[in-house]
C-alpha cells in the first residue's frame, strides 16, 4: 500500500488549541460555513473519489456535510417521535434511569450536568445515551455498561437499537474513506472499531429564559473518532475556522448529516485531520421558548484499541506530537473527567 507524507493545513492566524469562553452568545449574523455537501452514495460507484472530497473537507474544516448517508428515513421520523417522547416525561422519572457516578456512559444525564472543558457555565440541555448491547460475558463487559431502557415510550428499545445499527454501517462507510484519503488499506478501521464503544446521544435543549447564562451546548471538541450527527438542520450550531479565527454557522440541507473529526482521530492522524472546536448557540429571543432536538453518534474505537500516531502524518514540519500512546479506554475517561461527567 502507497504512504503518504502529510501535513496539517495551514493556519494563518490562529495556532493551537483555541476553546474560548465567549460568555452568552446567541445568533446572529453568523456567517455561512462553505463545508461541502457530499453524497454517501457516490462513494461505491467512485470510493478514491469520494474519499478525497471528504477527506479533503476534514482536514479543511473538521467537518463534512454528508446526504443520501442510507439511515432509513422512516427510523429517522420514529426516531424524533420517541425522543420527543422521552424528554416529555416528568422529571422524576426520567431521573430514576439516571446512574450516579457512571460518567452519563448510558441511560439519562440531567438537565445542567455537562460542561464544556474550561468554561464557566454548565451546558443547558438533557441527553440520554444509548451504548452498543453486548453478549453475556462478552471480554468488553467490565469497561461498556449495559443499557438502560425506559419502560415508555412503547418501541424505544428496538428503535434505537435499529438507528444504532444504522449508524454504526454508516460510520464504517466514512472510516473506509478516512482510511483511503490517509492512504491506509479502506479496512484498516474495521478491527479498531469492531465492539467499538460508540455512543448514540439523544439530545434535548429545553426551552431557556432571554436572560439565560451560557449556551445551550458550550465551545468544545469531540472526544471520539468521528462523530455523525443528524438534526444539525435547527439553527444553532457554529465551528470555529481554523484559518481566521471566526465562529461560522453550519447549515446542512434537510436529511442530510453533519460529520465531524474528534480528537481520537486528531491525535491518530498528527493533527492532520483536526478535530475542530464548535459550540450550539441559544436561539434569538424570540425563539428560546422552543425545544431543540439532535442524535449524535459518537462513534469510537474499542476500549483497548491503541491511539498511536500514524506513521505517515509524521514529517519534519509536523514532527510527532502524541510519543506515547495511549489506550481508547484510559483517554476516554480522562476527557469524561475533564468536561465533569466522572468525578475525580
């Protein structure tokens, strides 16, 4: 298999990690994220193809817009309908699917729980996480909780177990490309994130006062490989680019996914492909009484996976930064206790 030398894109103005605390911030008028929009489909018809355009995007943006991504869109509507559902029950019980001290890893996670690393303000939303089903005694089952399901909405469990699935297909489909565009064999990914420890989000931002402090989710990176997000179609959510400094909206067309790096796979690749700081805004004055909806798919590797830097990202300009490797299982909870779901 061809290597090949890579670098990080240029910056021109900004260097490093940049995670600001921008205090409250709503939206206004943000300008527009030229990330592409690209087709899931074309990828078997001209897999090297769409492997350059949405690696090329990644390392440009961290971030890709990718439609016709093949979730069923009926599991889609099902999926909203419950979710909807779910956040809908009274506070007390949803509550008791809570775990306390279990780091939000499955089951629901309170309104006001999660905060971004390094901000001042908690983040202002719910969410409730849904994790890969393992068989009984399964070599994994000391480091994967098992699920929690709820006793309503009718159809939960097998609905989200059928969206997991489906993400799950999808997510390997993008790393086979990811893998292309670094020049790795397309299935190099397949034994990292076989009984990977992916996690589907639900996500609520319930309705917020005018005079509300902080944002609905604050300036942060993603832990994970890549992270597949749909209902990105509210307005809401901004990257911050790399290459000026200035927070852009992203707005993705109806149906389609939005598709982001985390800092697995920044760390993996050398910071070639970045994991790109972004935020979800709280929404004019006018529509903070309104709920907000999303599924992310953090899609990560299996707990003894080893995060050691690919060879090829590694070059005189862009000498190895990460020496020593670490495992998917230790750097994972590192960050959970960094951002307040596990406590010291």
């Amino acid at each position: 298999m061809r290597q090949a030398c890579f670098a990080p894109a240029p910056v021109r103005h900004y260097v490093g990690r940049i995670t600001p605390d921008p205090g409250p911030v709503s939206m206004l008028d943000t300008p527009l994220a030229q990330v592409p929009t690209l087709s899931l489909a074309d990828q078997a018809a001209d897999p090297e193809g769409f492997a350059q355009r949405f690696g090329g995007s990644f390392q440009r943006f961290g971030f890709a817009i990718v439609a016709d991504h093949g979730i069923p869109q009926d599991l889609i509507d099902r999926a909203w309908s419950q979710t909807e559902a779910l956040f809908k029950l009274p506070d007390e019980e949803k509550r008791g699917y809570h775990t306390p001290g279990g780091g939000g890893a499955r089951g629901y996670t309170p309104f006001k729980t999660e905060i971004a690393k390094d901000a001042s303000h908690v983040d202002l939303k719910e969410f409730w996480h849904v994790g890969r089903e393992l068989p009984e005694g399964h070599r994994f089952s000391d480091s994967m909780a098992p699920n929690v399901w709820p006793s309503r909405p009718e159809g939960f469990r097998q609905t989200f177990l059928d969206l997991f699935t489906a993400f799950d297909r999808a997510g390997d489909k993008l790393l086979s490309a990811i893998a292309r565009y670094l020049r790795l064999a397309p299935d190099w990914f397949d034994p990292a994130v076989r009984d990977g420890n992916s996690v589907l989000r639900l996500l609520h931002y319930p309705p917020i006062p005018a005079d509300a402090e902080g944002v609905r989710a604050g300036a942060h990176e993603d832990i994970n490989l890549i992270t597949l997000l749909l209902g990105a179609e509210e307005a809401g959510l901004e990257l911050l680019d790399r290459q000026t400094g200035q927070w852009m909206a992203i707005k993705p067309p109806a149906d389609a996914m939005v598709v982001n790096v985390g800092d697995m796979l920044q760390r993996l690749t050398n910071h070639v492909l970045p994991s790109t700081t972004h935020r979800v805004v709280n929404p004019p004055p006018e529509r903070r009484g309104h709920s907000r909806y999303s599924m992310p798919f953090f899609l990560h590797p299996a707990p003894d996976f080893l995060i050691e830097t690919l060879p090829a990202t590694i070059t005189p300009d862009n000498p190895n930064r990460y020496p020593q490797p670490i495992t998917a299982h230790d750097y994972l909870h590192e960050r959970l206790v960094e951002i307040g779901l596990i406590k010291k």
